[in-house]
C-alpha cells in the first residue's frame, strides 16, 4: 500500500513539473510576440510621425525635392523692354535688345555690287555695310556675335541670309573681339542677297520669334545707294 502511494506521489511530481514548464514556454512565447509586436508599432509610429505638423521630414520626400529643383540660371527667354524700329535708313541708329546684350547700331552706309575683290556671289550681289556699335550693357559685347545676328533680304515677307565674310576672299575689316560697356567701334559687314529694288537689313526673323532677341529692327535702302 505505502509503495502505491508513492508511485501516486512520483507521477503527481512529475505531472506538476510537465505543467511548469509547458506555463514557461508559454510565457516566452507570448513575450516574444509581443516583443515582434512592438517593434511593428514602432515602425507605425515613424510613419505617424511624417504626418503634416510632426516636424518630422521623409527622406524620401527630401530627394523628390532636390530633384525636382530647376536652375535658375538660364537666360530670360520673357519680354524685352526695347521697341521694333522698323522704318530705318541710312544713317540712322538702332536699339537692339538680346538675352544677355544691349547695344546700338548705326548703318552708316551701304555699297551693292556682282562683284568685290574678283570674287562673285553664288547669289546675285553683295552688299558691303558699313557700321558703327555701341555697347550700351554693363558686360563686355562679342562683336562678332552681335554682327551675327543680322541678315539681308530683298523680301521682308521672305527669309534672309547671314553675313558671309569667312566664305570669300573679300577684303573686309570685320569685328573681332570684345567691346567694353560704354565703347563705340566701327567696321563693315558682308553680306550676299537676291537683286531688288530695295534690300533690307533686320535682326534674323528667328531670333525674335524665339525671344533670343527681343525687339525687331529694320533698315531699307535701295541698289543705288
């Protein structure tokens, strides 16, 4: 009898000793879900703390901002403050307005002929202009650039052509160089066009429909001059 109930006391030991430590594992379970838990909520909590009025910045948002920044460097390709001068003459002097240069032009005069230097135009004449710059900008002007910028045309509803100085061995004192604000230079400008009773001389069409250069002008003359 007495050694029944010891058998009975030793499984009842050992049936105590099963349940504490099956409780254990439990325990161990539960604080590690809740550990796992915690750090789910953490992570909420970073993305409530982006919320409008945190203080806190998305990173994410810092990069699509940095990105989405322009330069602020490029020309203004807006309006000029310089008006056309469409009806000028042999003599008179022009304003004109660009990008980045400010400068004046006078067209002093004009000589038309088949031929200059035993050279001949591919088209039918040149046109020699001689005429006296300005710079009216605080910056130094590139002559030759500014020079670039005009064409002649026999027809204002037609397009016109550039100066051609490089491409004949025509004796022409060209601009070179850069003229500083406030300084005046005088030289001449080749240029070839179509025969008619009247030429003009004009800042290049697309330039001004670009805004590359912002006000038109327009010189006439006629062949005999």
């Amino acid at each position: 009898m007495k050694k029944y109930w010891n058998q009975m006391l030793v499984a009842v030991l050992a049936l105590g000793m099963f349940a504490a430590c099956s409780d254990g594992d439990d325990e161990e379970t539960t604080e590690d879900a809740e550990e796992t838990t915690g750090v789910e909520t953490n992570a909420e909590a970073d993305n409530d703390g982006l919320e409008e009025g945190s203080g806190l910045v998305d990173r994410n948002t810092i990069d699509n901002n940095e990105a989405d920044e322009t330069d602020d460097s490029s020309p203004n390709l807006g309006e000029g403050s310089t008006e056309d001068q469409l009806d000028l003459t042999l003599g008179d002097t022009a304003t004109i307005e660009t990008t980045i240069e400010l400068f004046e032009m006078t067209l002093d005069s004009v000589e038309v002929a088949s031929e200059m230097d035993g050279e001949a135009p591919d088209l039918d004449v040149f046109v020699l202009a001689d005429v006296t710059i300005t710079n009216l900008a605080d910056d130094p002007l590139d002559l030759e650039e500014a020079v670039e910028i005009f064409e002649i045309t026999s027809n204002l509803e037609g397009g016109g052509y550039w100066p051609v100085s490089e491409l004949y061995e025509v004796e022409v004192d060209t601009f070179i160089g850069e003229l500083a604000s406030g300084e005046t230079a005088s030289g001449e400008i080749l240029f070839e066009g179509n025969e008619g009773d009247e030429h003009y001389i004009r800042v290049r069409s697309g330039l001004v429909a670009a805004s590359g250069v912002k006000n038109q002008v327009t010189w006439t003359f006629d062949s005999a001059q």
